[in-house]
C-alpha cells in the first residue's frame, strides 16, 4: 500500500507525516524506516523510528532509490512501514515528472509483494499532479 501526501510549501505536510509516523511506532508490529532529506525531524519523531538522511547517500535517482529501498528490506525482513518525506527533493524531480508515477507504482508493486507500507509526501500542487499520483492520494 502506498500512501501519498502532497502539497504545496506550508501546507502541513510534515506535521502529518511526524504524527502518522510516531502513530506508527504503537501500531505497526515491526520496525518503521523514516527516508528524509536533511535532519529536520531528528528531534521530532520516536526513537525506535530508523532514522535514514538521504544526502548520505547520494539518492540522486529513482533506480538508486529502488536499489536502496529493496537492500533495505532485504536487510531487515520486519521493516513494515517506511516513510519517505519529500521524495522529489530527494531525487530532485520537479513533482509533475512523468518518473514519479513509475517509481510511485514500482513502490506499490514492492509494497503488495512484501506486504509492506509506504507513505510519501511530495512537495507540489496537488491539482497538478497526473491520475496516476493522485490514485495514490
């Protein structure tokens, strides 16, 4: 299952993402991964949330993306939830790049197979995104 939280700067998008993700920590009977760009949430969410800075690694395409979230899981099989804050600026795509919607439905093809979660905030106008980003919504 995929998850996607878009809007525009300001609209609150972090705000939902810190408390659905400290939610998670009671919720999910395995270990919750948090991928975001820069240490903004360091301080804001649970401890027992695996905590991963992109820039660390240079996530700089989808493919790479796809690289490091499958190594993830197959690194740690009890990953059922895994939070990605900001993923264009991770890969630093503008939000209407046809490259989200592949990568987004590569992320629910993952998801249904492994029977993980996943939910993404993307920073954009949320009436520009394409049908196959809002089926995500």
């Amino acid at each position: 299952m995929v998850r996607v939280i878009m809007g525009v700067k300001g609209t609150g998008k972090t705000k939902q993402m810190i408390e659905l993700i400290n939610s998670a920590v009671h919720s999910e009977n395995g270990n919750v991964v948090c991928i975001e760009k820069g240490p903004k949430l360091t301080y804001d969410i649970h401890y027992k949330i695996r905590l991963v800075e992109s820039s660390q690694y240079d996530m700089s395409t989808f493919d790479f993306m796809r690289g490091f979230i499958s190594g993830l899981y197959a690194g740690n099989y009890d990953i059922t939830h895994i939070f990605i804050d900001s993923l264009t600026k991770i890969v630093g795509v503008e939000p209407t790049d046809p490259s989200v919607e592949n990568f987004l439905d590569w992320l629910n093809s993952f998801a249904e197979k492994n029977n993980l979660k996943f939910t993404v905030t993307i920073s954009g106008d949320a009436d520009l995104a394409s049908e196959g980003v809002k089926k995500y919504f």
